[in-house]
C-alpha cells in the first residue's frame, strides 16, 4: 500500500482530506471544506506548493514570557529571593539571634 492521500466527508458534512502512510497511520490532514472541489483544489495545492518546503522550527524559537516580577534584565531562569523572602528572612534571623542572647545572658548571670 503507497501513501495516498484520502478525501472524506466528516460529521458536520465538511469534506476533508487526509495523507496516509503506507504504514496506515495519518501523517496530515487538510481543514473542513464546504464542496467537494475546494478540497481537492487543497490536496493539489499540498502536491505542488510543498515538495520541497523546509522546516521551520517554531518550538526552540524564543518566547517573550508574559508579565513577570523579576526586574528587567534579572536571569529569570535562576530566580532570587523576593523582598518578601529577605523580610522573612531577616526577622527569622532577628527571632534566632534573640533566643541565643536570652539564653546565653540566662547562663552567665
């Protein structure tokens, strides 16, 4: 069995197409048409305008992430401590150097 290209009509009544693999598995398909024809005229416009199209990778092509709360320029891929994080930490320091002065002055005097 070759690789063929298939012309159906779905649920809705749009006509489709799809490529088979001699394998039969479906390696593309075509969007709903509303005649016959129009999805035929898309199969041929596939056989002629892609023989040789190239490969563009769109999945390794940057991204602008979307609103952040780092500051510009900060390397969001190792993210630091938030002002809250360093206010938190800075009063658990606090409470911690407090406990060993308490008990450290309990055992001197």
């Amino acid at each position: 069995m070759a690789t063929k290209f298939e012309l159906y009509k779905d649920k809705a009544g749009e006509f489709r197409w799809r490529l088979r693999h001699q394998n039969g598995e479906i390696i593309a398909s075509g969007e709903g048409y509303t005649t016959k024809a129009n999805a035929l005229n898309g199969i041929e416009s596939v056989k002629k305008n892609a023989p040789d199209a190239p490969t563009k990778d769109m999945i390794t092509k940057a991204e602008k992430p979307a609103e952040s709360k780092y500051a510009p320029g900060m390397d969001v891929s190792k993210p630091g401590k938030s002002p809250a994080d360093w206010l938190a930490i800075g009063v658990i320091a606090l409470f911690v150097a407090w406990v060993i002065y308490v008990v450290v002055t309990q055992f001197i005097i």
